[in-house]
C-alpha cells in the first residue's frame, strides 16, 4: 500500500507537506519521493525550516490532488535517515535534485514516513483508508 501512496504522490507531481512551527502550521509545496528498503521517503536540506520543525515535531501530514480530482492525505511521522545510501538512492530516482543536492554535501536530508495513515478521496465514491 506504500507503493500506491508514492504513485500517486508521482503522479500529482505536487504536494503539500504540512508541519507544525509552535502552535502555527507551516504548509509548503514538495515534489520529489522514492521508495526504498520498503519505505517511503521525502528530501529536503538540514538549512530549511521545514527540517527543523520536522525535528523538533516529526508528525507532518501530506495532501495532494490528482487531475481526476482524487486527493490524498497521508498523516505520519517523518524520520530522518542518515544514510548515504539512502540519499544516493534518491537522487538516482529523482534526477533533477542533483542541481541541488549530492549524497556527501552535508545540507541533503532524507527522511522517511513512519507509522502513516492514508486516505484516499474523491466526490464520487468513498474514501479509501490504508496504513504502512
């Protein structure tokens, strides 16, 4: 069911990942996944605000509407991997992150969804529920 959740997201191209700074909620757009040793992982640099309330709060949510108006909402638990392999792995599913990023710079940071609770949506049928 993982994988579903990571095609979908694909397949949107876009999605919000929501975080919590205190009490304010921080919602920014991502775009890059990849599944790895059976999990599903997001990216984004050690320099950004989005990993530090990542760390000092990992619950995030994650939503995404596809062009057959379709949504997901992933709840979960972002847990950093520091791995090289990790990092090496998505980068070479998602190529366009190397004008950013490489596995040794210091500032990629790869983390992976924890304990997530998926629903699926749609104004015509009703809603898919799932976890991983």
């Amino acid at each position: 069911m993982m994988h579903r959740a990571a095609e979908f997201l694909r397949k949107c191209g876009t999605f919000y990942l929501a975080t919590c700074e205190g009490d304010q909620p921080r919602v920014r757009p991502f775009g890059a996944v990849d599944e790895f040793e059976g999990r599903l992982y997001l990216v984004t640099g050690n320099q950004k605000p989005v990993f530090k309330q990542m760390q000092a709060c990992p619950r995030v949510e994650i939503c995404a509407m596809d062009s057959e108006m379709k949504w997901i909402r992933i709840s979960a638990r972002a847990v950093a991997d520091p791995r090289k392999e990790a990092r090496e792995h998505m980068l070479e599913s998602n190529p366009g992150l190397k004008r950013m990023y490489s596995a040794e710079d210091g500032i990629m940071e790869v983390l992976y969804l924890k304990d997530a609770s998926v629903t699926l949506s749609s104004f015509t049928a009703a809603p898919e529920q799932w976890s991983f």
